[in-house]
C-alpha cells in the first residue's frame, strides 16, 4: 500500500515538472526523453493507483474506464511496444511532429498504415481527473470501513478490559505472602495485560501501526511482570528496594497503559 502511495506521489512530482519545464524545441534528444518519460510516468501512475485500490479492497482498474485505456494504448503503442505490437503492428512516432503539447504516431501493417495525433494537454486533464475521482472512491470506501469498525468497537472500549478491583490486585503483589503475590496480584495484572495486549493486536494488527506508544508500553509491562513472576517463583529472599522500584514502574506504565486506551477508544469511536 505504501509502496503504491510513494508512487503516486512520485509520479505527480514528475508530471508536474513536465507542465512547468523549459522545453527545449531545437533538442531532439530531450524531445525523446522527456515524451517518454511522461508518457511512462503517466502509465505508472495509473497502476499504482489500481495497485493501491486492489489492497483497500476496491478495485479501480483503469482499463475498465475507455479514457484512460485510450491514454494507455498510446503508451503501448507509442513507446511502450513500437516494434512489434499485437496484430503484427508497428509504430513509428513523428518526430517532426513532437512538441511539448502533443506528438503523431503511425500505426503499420502489411497492407495499411494510419495516422494518429496525440494532445498531451488532454491526456495530462484526463488522467489528473481520474485520478481525483478514484481517491474520492476509495476515501469513501475506507469511510464506511471505518464507520463499520466503530460500531464494533464501541460494544467493547479499550479502557473497559482495566479491572475495576486494580488497586487490590496491586496491593496483594506488594504483600510479604509470595504464594498470595503470585495468585492474585501477578496473575489478576497479568492477566489483564495480555487480553488488552491481544485486543490491540486484533484491533490493528500484529505489525499494525503504532497507536500512543501502545506497542512498546506492552513490551515494558510484559518486562516488569515477568520480573516479578521470577522472583516470586524463586525460594530465594528478594531485594525489597529493587521490589518496591519495579512496582512503582508496574504502576506507572498501567497508568500510561489506561491513558493510551482512552485515546485508542476516542479515535476508534470518531465516525467520519
């Protein structure tokens, strides 16, 4: 998707260089370079489009719109595949003809050949309106897309899965009783952590993107509890100091934690 977006962008910079360029009419050479250019870009951009429509799942293929197929086979033709193209045809552009606003090519055959005029001007108006129709299509889609997750999200909020009962899991991981530590503090804030953790991950993927540094926060709770998990499992005394540093980082970032889901619930609840 992003590869795709790149292009798009990277396209449109080099089309509209073309537009404001000095053209330089006695530079046969440069006249070449730079219809072919265009005209490569112009195609180029048109996939990424349609690559990019594919991935959010609607499809926009321009072959399917007769304007932009047309802008298409002058690619093809032209520059594309001029030395043997389907049907046994064979072009040859006109560069008497070649001018910053348009070109001719001609189209041979055994039998026949024909003429063909091409104003760049148009296929440039063409493709830039098309362009703006299918982003106005696709951002319509991931609208309604969006709207749809809303509604799923809002039957369960983020901040919801945070136990109402917190403050006494946390006091029972502060007591002297290891076996109690371990039970009912370590496991009821483990517990709650992971089903928060798989929640955000079925929300936005497993490498989905990062939401209020939600990603590393899981991995420093996931860090903390596990320190604390060693450490009640051992029959050895613990360093009390050390202990008490590590719950108070244990709160700390469940505090961040309850932060980050009050701003993943509001955005996941913003319709548009």
């Amino acid at each position: 998707m992003w590869a795709s977006c790149d292009v798009l962008e990277d396209t449109n910079e080099g089309i509209e260089y073309y537009r404001t360029c000095e053209y330089k009419d006695n530079n046969i050479g440069f006249k070449y370079l730079h219809l072919y250019g265009l005209l490569q870009l112009v195609f180029v951009q048109q996939n990424a489009l349609w690559h990019l429509s594919e991935t959010l799942g609607k499809t926009i293929e321009p072959t399917k719109t007769p304007e932009i197929d047309k802008i298409r086979d002058i690619r093809n033709s032209s520059i594309g595949h001029p030395t043997k193209k389907s049907n046994n045809e064979f072009i040859s552009i006109s560069r008497t003809t070649m001018n910053k606003c348009g070109f001719k090519y001609m189209k041979w055959k055994k039998d026949y050949y024909n003429i063909r005029s091409v104003n760049i001007d148009e296929v440039l108006e063409t493709q830039l309106y098309w362009l703006i129709e299918s982003v106005d299509i696709l951002l319509e889609h991931l609208k309604g897309i969006w709207n749809t997750m809303c509604k799923e999200f809002e039957k369960k909020l983020m901040i919801d899965y945070i136990p109402s009962d917190l403050d006494f899991r946390m006091e029972k991981l502060t007591t002297y009783d290891k076996v109690m530590a371990l039970n009912y503090g370590h496991k009821g804030i483990k517990d709650f952590v992971d089903k928060l953790n798989k929640e955000y991950k079925n929300r936005y993927g497993e490498d989905g993107r990062e939401m209020a540094g939600t990603s590393y926060l899981f991995k420093e709770l996931f860090f903390i509890l596990n320190y604390f998990y060693e450490v009640l499992i051992s029959t050895k005394e613990y360093n009390e100091i050390e202990y008490g540093l590590f719950s108070e980082m244990l709160r700390d970032k469940i505090n961040k934690l309850k932060e980050s889901c009050m701003v993943i619930d509001n955005e996941a609840t913003t319709r548009l």
